[in-house]
C-alpha cells in the first residue's frame, strides 16, 4: 500500500482533472439552441393550446388538408384570414389567431416527425409570413399589449408605492398574451439572423434589416427602443408583470441583427479605416485566440492553500530551479549561444531537486517533473517568449517528386503583432532627447539630429510596429473641430447614417436609464447571494399559478429558474458587450458616454462580484434537461419524468450548455472595454482586489476566457506590487505568452507614480466635457450644459475634495469655464419667425405668478414701439 496523498498533491490533482472547455466563442448558440431557450419548461403546456387554435380554425374553415399538403394559393387564403383575425376587437378571439399564427410560426410540428422537420417548416413558414407582412402587425399588437397591460397594473396597484410587493402577486398568467406576441416576433428574428439558404431569402433578410433600421410607423421610435422602454419599465416597478427574459433575448436579436454580428463587426472596422486611409487591423483577437491553448492554472493559488514545511521546501526547490535556469541562460550569453541548451537546464533543475529534497522517491520526481513540464515554466525561456500553438502552414514541393505530400512550416514566435501608439514615440524622443541633447522638440516625430545610432534604429522599430486606431483620429478631429468649428467637418461621413448613429441618436435621451435597467436585470439574475429584499423579481413569467406538490415538480421547478436566470445573463451582458463594440467603432465618444454611464451606475463591482464564486462550477452547471427542450418537446409522444432519478439522469447525461462560458467570455469583455487605457478606472480594480478573484478564474481552461482575464492582470501589475509579482511568476509567464506586447510598456516591472484622487477624478471630467461638446456639436437634443454642469457639481460634492485651494476644486472650475464657453459658442437663431414660433414650456410657478410678471416687467415701462421700428436697420439682420 502506498503512503496517503499530501494536501498538495489533492489539491494538484483536483485541478488536473479539471475539463478543457471545449468552446468556439461566435454571436451566438446555433438556432436549435436558441430556440430552446425561448421557452421555459413551465410553459410547455401552451405548445398543446397552440395546436389546439389551430385544429381549431381549421375545422371551421373546413381546411381538411395537412398544412404541408396544402398549395400556395391555399397557403396564402388562411394567411389572410389569420391576419383579418387579429385586427378583431375582441380580445380572446384575437389571441386564438394569434396562438394558431404561433403554431405555424412553431414549424407545425403536430404533422412532423423529426425535431429538423420543425426547424424546416418552421423556416419556411417565417420567410411567408413575412412576405405578407406580419412582422409589422405583430409590432403593432406588441405596443397595444404594452399600453393595455401598463392600464390594467395600475388598476391593480398604485404606482406611487411599487415597492410593496405583498399588495398582491404575478404569476405567469399575468403575462401570457404578452409571451404569445414576444415568442412570434422572437422566431421571425432568429430565423432572420440566420444565413440565407438562396438569393430570394437574402433579399427578404434585407429588407427586414432595413425595416428594423426604421421607426415603427405606429409608435415613431426604433423596435429597440421599445424594447429597451420595456426593460426600464419591468425594473421601475410600472410592468413587474414584463416576462423579462424574452424582453432581453429579443433586445439582444434585434441589435444584433440590426447592427451585425463579429463577421459584419470586422469588415465594418476595415472598412471605416480604409475611407481614412488606414491600413486593415493587422489580426484579430476572436480569430487568434482560435489558435492558442488555455495554460494551466497558477502554481500560486494552489500553494496559497498548503501550509508548514512542505510548502516551504517547495518554494526553496521553485527559486534553485530558477536560480539554475538563469544561471545556465547567462553562461549560454557569455560562451555566444543566444538560445542556450534546454538538456542541460533540465538536468541542472533535477540536480537541484534531487539535492533539496532527499526524502521524496524516485516516482514522486518523475511526476512532479511531469506537472512542472505540462504548466508554465516559471524561469525565462531561451530567446524570446513562445506562443503557446505554433502555426503550421504548408508548401507544396515541387522540385522532389519523390515526396507527394506537403511540408509543414512551423513558424515560432508569438501570436500577436506588436503595437505602438503615437504616445508611446512621443515619450521615446521626450526622453532621449532629454537625456542626450538637452532639449525637446514638441510635435515633431522626425527630427533625429543628434541621436545615436542605437537610439534611430529603436525609433525605426517603433515606427515599424506603428498602430493608429480609429479613435485616435476621431478624438483628434473632435479637438480641431473645437477649434475650428466653421472649416471643419466629420473625418467620415458615411458613420453618420448607419444604423448603430440612428440608434444612438434615438436612445440618447433616456441612455442612463436604459444601461441602468440592463445592470439590474443583471443583478437580480446573477448566481450571488441575494439581499433580503429584493428591487424585482425576474421570476414571474415561469412561476405557476399552483405552487409545484411532488419533489419531481420541485426539483424541475428549481432546475427550470436556475436555467432562466442564466438565460437572462447570457442575453444582456450579449446586449452589453455588442453595443459597446458598434458604438465604438461608430464614433469613440458614443462609447465613452456608455461606458461613463455603466461605471457610473457600479457595473466594475457587479462583474467582480460574479467572479467572486466557483466559476468553472458555474461554467459546468447542467440546467438543461434535454426531453423538455424545444423543439424535442413537441415531436412524438410527451415524456413523462416521473422520478427523481429519471429527472436527475435527464439533466446530467448531457453536455455542458456553452451559455454559461458564453456569458463568462461577454462579462470580461466588458470589464476589459472599462477599464482599458483608463487610469482611474484601474486602480478601482486594485482598490477592489480584482487581482485574486482573477486568479481563481484562470482555473477555466479556456483560451480566449484567460486571455482577457490575463488582460485584466496585466494593466494593473504594475499598482500591485514588487511583492505580489515574485509571488505570481507564473502569471506573469502566462501574460508573456498569450497577451499581446506594447514595445515600450514597463507592465511587468515598473512603479507607476502615486497619484492623488482627485487626479484620478480630473480624468473622468475631462472626457465628460469632451463627450458633452460632442453631444452639443452633433445632436440638437442633447443633455444641456446645464445638466452637465449640475452632474460636475454633483459628483464633486458627492465625497471629492473641493477646497478652494484643493486641485480638484482647480479642475471643476475649468470645466465649468469650459461648459460656458460651449454655451456661449452656440449659434445665435437671428430670424424672427423662427423665433417667435419655438415652443417654450413655462414652470408652473411662472404661470401661477403670470399678471405679476406682466406687470413688473411690461406695463410700468413706457416704450415707444414705433420709433424702435423707424431706428432698426433690417439691412444688418
């Protein structure tokens, strides 16, 4: 018998057996998928009245024939009754149309035999209905079901007490017509988004892009921005009776289809820069990580967990190997052998093993050696860093024709391309110019006289891996464009008519709220410990009218809420992470301004808070039981779970669904779009010790999760720490390998300057002031300057030092100047017509005080209104 396994060695083998998440990250779960998810298992039962509708119909328009018997002439007869049938005023009869319009919208599955048979019919049926024009009338039946359901929840509670939840409760059935409507215009998206299987399909894909692009005609705003009405009224406390999940799933389409998925993202970015003379982003981050393995997870956070001498003798045989791979690096240097020989480190490593640690046998070193070899080395490699997969291209061998096969080249090196900012040469020729001339030349890139050789050619590099960013020229342009409002115009006109400006221009005025309403979607969804009042309840649409008897119903209940809250997960922070990315390519400032409302309103925190838990056991929850799912639901005869044991094998004998590593990957995502290049919004990472619940996410082997993570670790190592980084070398190693390298950025060793709070703050109020010109300059109903003035005020009172003599005071005031200043740069309207026909709204305390006003200001002066007329020359207006 063998001696009992240590701590460490439990705890290593514990995270060995850990699974490789084998997941391609893309827009989205394939169409099955995403239609399985629509449903929740509570409504199972309306699959069953749906057809019922529909049989229903058919017998009394004496339609005997199966639907996929019928002819197109027969087709088309029943769409026009189904659309006579639901402009009806009554409103039970308007709901069987539009159950039945459901059923077919459903793939007829009562005649099929086959889960792909739905799917087929299902499509098929989506692109006539369309033809017909049934995705404007379901538009219409939606905003008449939102103003008829806000009317009867205010006959039921007062909107002045929302909070009160025990006035009375929502089930399901409060939002049963709204599900029938929102799973109809859901279907016709999904299909849609789609790729099109024949030319007559891409024209309709087309025109139904177009027409989401536009207002509804009923309602005069964006399909969007309904939807996202929808969403901030669920979580105002007005619609508590909202079932939210399919309100963000179908946000969560509608953009995407409206705006493009990552294919359309990529060619819309190239193409921008090539309208500004930019050449094409040199690779992309989805597509590389493609190609990378994830790493193993640090060595420190298991030692963090073993104690007492044998976690002392292994941190002493860690630094000797490290010793020794240094030391054998620089004798390689010295005898002129740049890349070192990889034997004789290795044998050296074991030496030192072998002579620290005498009491371990000859089995414990070899599989000691065996871990040390699957993770990341932790001295430094040969040369420099490797990426962690190769890429192998092939070339065909002409010349030999013995050899019929083709030669793969491995080409090593690292799996990005560098980049370089124009700041970062700035900084280069500031400070060799200082330190060998004497002087600087400001804004001047070209000038090298008096540089030593070695200088020029590390200028020469920097020029070589030269990246200028879309943003850098918008926020240029933005600067001369302040200063030369009447000679300068957009640096491309072609963003301003797309469709991500048409939804930011009409989303602007309630932007806030709306990013708020998302966050506490969010936050009611996520998996952490719930306060003990809750602001809404996200359960209602899938909570029965009874509450569930048996263990079985119990347990499907729980599995079914549990799925519920990782679906709305999944679809806002896919909402989130997707309009963050049109916007910015549209235009920077539209994505500063979402991105300022989302810190503002502590998105930082809540995404940290979901990672503060088991995240790869969130990642490999199964939730799912596959014979509830649609469309495997509906063909065939209903299962019957009538044990626990079959409820329990149903869920586990299963795959992991991907939406919960999908939802991971969108979530860091987001944090790296905060907080990138961003100062002050990275040291509330380290201020929120974002550094350790980082670290236990990279047990996740997944390679595009830990690259971002690995993001996040690396801007901000440097505020961490000389302590925190000899303690997490294999982090750092990890960083070297997957993350992509800046030339002149000292990530890894520097010591960033202490900063001042309100230094921090002045960054955050500058970009205010810049997004607010830009609102001013291109959007004429853009928040005042004196909202944003007010909102400065705010901020600065709300806890920031505000002395007379405090920096912080020095910058509010600039930027109140600064606000000012806007004001009074704005066009003056000088013609009287369009002057006196604006309509100003007065304040009911003018109005109440009116004949005082009147009387103050217009009778007790006498003017002589005729001889004002005879003195002004009109010529000059």
């Amino acid at each position: 018998m063998g001696s009992k396994p240590s701590s460490f060695d439990q705890i290593a083998m514990s995270n060995n057996d850990d699974p490789d998440i084998d997941f391609i990250y893309t827009d989205c779960d394939s169409h099955p998928a995403e239609l399985g998810e629509l449903y929740s298992y509570t409504e199972n039962n309306d699959f069953n009245l749906n057809r019922t509708c529909w049989e229903e119909l058919m017998i009394k328009w004496s339609a005997n024939k199966p639907w996929k018997s019928m002819e197109s002439a027969e087709k088309g007869v029943i769409f026009e009754r189904i659309s006579e049938g639901l402009e009806l005023s009554d409103r039970e009869m308007r709901f069987k149309y539009l159950r039945a319009l459901l059923y077919l919208l459903q793939g007829v599955f009562g005649e099929a035999n086959r889960p792909e048979d739905v799917l087929i019919e299902a499509r098929k049926n989506v692109f006539l209905l369309y033809q017909r024009n049934f995705f404007p009338l379901l538009v219409q039946l939606l905003v008449m079901e939102i103003e008829s359901g806000l009317a009867s929840m205010n006959m039921r509670r007062n909107p002045m007490n929302v909070k009160d939840s025990d006035s009375f409760s929502i089930s399901m059935k409060d939002s049963t017509d709204l599900r029938v409507i929102l799973n109809s215009l859901y279907i016709f998206l999904d299909v849609m988004r789609t790729d099109p299987e024949n030319e007559e399909e891409e024209k309709l894909r087309k025109a139904f892009r177009e027409e989401l692009s536009n207002p509804i005609s009923t309602s005069n705003e964006l399909f969007a921005i309904t939807l996202f009405q929808m969403a901030m009224k669920f979580c105002n406390g007005y619609a508590p009776h909202f079932p939210v999940k399919k309100v963000v799933l179908l946000l969560w389409k509608t953009i995407l289809v409206t705006l493009g998925g990552m294919d359309e993202l990529r060619e819309l970015k190239n193409h921008y820069r090539s309208r500004v003379d930019l050449p094409p982003v040199p690779d992309d981050t989805l597509e590389v990580s493609r190609t990378m393995r994830p790493s193993s997870p640090p060595m420190i956070a298991q030692a963090n967990l073993v104690s007492g001498p044998k976690r002392r003798r292994m941190r002493q045989r860690m630094i000797i190997k490290q010793d020794a791979l240094m030391g054998d690096e620089q004798d390689g240097e010295e005898s002129g052998e740049p890349n070192g020989d990889s034997d004789q480190m290795k044998e050296d490593s074991e030496n030192s093993e072998n002579n620290e640690n005498n009491e371990n046998s000859e089995n414990d070193q070899d599989s000691n050696e065996k871990n040390e070899e699957e993770k990341v080395d932790i001295g430094p490699r040969p040369a420099s860093p490797r990426s962690s997969h190769p890429r192998v291209e092939y070339e065909d061998n002409d010349n030999n024709d013995n050899n019929d096969s083709d030669i793969p080249i491995v080409h090593r090196g690292l799996p990005w391309w560098p980049k370089v900012r124009y700041k970062d040469i700035d900084l280069f020729l500031f400070q060799t110019r200082s330190k060998f001339i004497g002087f600087d030349i400001p804004e001047d890139r070209e000038t090298t006289a008096g540089l030593p050789a070695p200088i020029l050619e590390g200028l020469k590099v920097l020029k070589k891996h030269l990246y200028v960013s879309l943003s850098e020229l918008q926020m240029r342009r933005e600067e001369e464009m302040a200063k030369y409002p009447l000679t300068l115009e957009e640096i491309d006109l072609e963003p301003l008519q797309s469709p991500a400006e048409a939804l930011y221009k009409a989303a602007l005025p309630n932007l806030p709220q709306y990013m708020i309403a998302l966050l506490k979607i969010l936050l009611a969804a996520a998996p952490i410990s719930k306060p003990k009042t809750e602001s809404i309840n996200i359960g209602t649409e899938i909570v029965p009218e009874t509450a569930p008897t048996t263990v079985v119903d119990s347990m499907k209940f729980h599995i079914d809420f549990n799925r519920h809250k990782e679906i709305i997960i999944k679809a806002v922070s896919a909402t989130l992470i997707l309009i963050l990315k049109h916007f910015k390519i549209n235009h920077v400032y539209q994505f500063e301004h979402i991105t300022q409302q989302l810190v503002y309103a502590n998105c930082i925190p809540l995404i940290l808070k979901i990672f503060n838990q088991n995240v790869l056991a969130y990642i490999i929850a199964r939730n799912n039981i596959c014979v509830l799912d649609y469309p495997s639901c509906v063909v065939g005869e209903p299962v019957e779970l009538n044990d626990e044991n079959d409820l329990a094998y149903s869920a586990s004998s299963q795959n992991f669904p991907s939406r919960n590593i999908f939802s991971c990957i969108n979530m860091v995502r987001i944090l790296n779009k905060l907080t990138k290049w961003k100062y002050a919004r990275i040291m509330m990472l380290v201020l929120f010790k974002s550094s350790a619940i980082l670290k236990k996410a990279l047990r996740v082997k997944q390679a595009l999760f830990q690259l971002y993570i690995l993001k996040l670790l690396k801007m901000q190592t440097k505020y961490l720490g000389r302590q925190w980084r000899k303690s997490n070398m294999r982090i750092l190693s990890c960083i070297y390998q997957m993350v992509r390298h800046r030339l002149t950025d000292d990530w890894a060793f520097g010591n960033e300057m202490e900063q001042t709070p309100w230094d921090l703050q002045n960054d955050e109020f500058n970009m205010q002031a810049k997004i607010s010109r830009f609102h001013s300059r291109r959007y004429s109903e853009s928040p005042t300057i004196d909202a944003f003035s007010s909102n400065l005020l705010h901020t600065a009172a709300a806890g920031q030092p505000n002395g007379p003599m405090s920096p912080c005071h020095d910058s509010l005031n600039g930027n109140l100047v600064y606000a000012a200043q806007l004001e009074l740069s704005r066009p003056v309207d000088n013609n009287f017509s369009s002057v006196l026909s604006k309509q100003y709204k007065l304040t009911g305390e003018f109005k109440k005080n009116y004949e005082t006003w009147l009387q103050r200001e217009v009778f007790q002066f006498n003017i002589d209104w005729d001889q004002l007329l005879v003195q002004t020359n009109t010529s000059t207006m």
